[in-house]
C-alpha cells in the first residue's frame, strides 16, 4: 500500500516538477530504507519520497522507479533516473505522461 501525506500548500507544487524535452522530470529527495513506501511533501524544492528498500546495488533506485511508474500509471520502462544515482536528490525522468496529470497524481490537494 501507498500512502499520501499533503502537508504542502498549493503555490509551491510546480518546483519539484517540469517538463524537458516531451517528459516530466521530478525532483526527488530519497529516503531509503523506510517503514513503508510512500509520498510526503515537498521539501527544498524536491519532493519527498521513502522506500522501504535499501540503498544498497541500486535497490532503493529502482523501487523509487516501481513506486512512481504504479502511482502515475505508466510502464515501468518509461520511469528512470537520470541524475543523483549515488545521492539523496535524484533527477527522475517519466515519459508517457504530461506534466498535470503527474502534478495531480503525485501531489494530490
């Protein structure tokens, strides 16, 4: 199960999201090896997503991968980081979808 924390006010949801070359980039700060998957606020600038996976061979990357390609609804092929692999603030590229429809179901009100 995938839970929603919206502790973010409305004017500040678009940093953490944009669109770059027909794809929705997001700005993730990461937070392995967690109790549940889920999505929190945005925090700096990026939006704040815990894994229960580890951060160990990829691990935490590509479950941040599964979790956003099932919560945007689309393959998970058409999900990847593209920056940050090693770090807390990832650059997530998602194909497939527009720019709102991710804004509304990544960070619903």
């Amino acid at each position: 199960m995938y839970r929603y924390r919206t502790a973010m006010h409305r004017g500040t949801v678009t940093v953490c999201l944009r669109e770059k070359d027909g794809a929705v980039i997001v700005q993730v700060l990461l937070q392995p090896r967690a109790s549940r998957d889920e999505v929190l606020e945005q925090q700096g600038g990026s939006l704040k997503i815990r894994v229960t996976a580890p951060p160990v061979d990829n691990q935490a990357n590509k479950k941040l991968c599964a979790l956003l390609a099932k919560l945007v609804g689309v393959g998970r092929n058409q999900v990847e980081v593209i920056g940050g692999h090693k770090g807390r603030i990832k650059q997530v590229r998602i194909t497939g979808s527009t720019l709102d429809e991710v804004r509304r179901k990544l960070l619903p009100e």
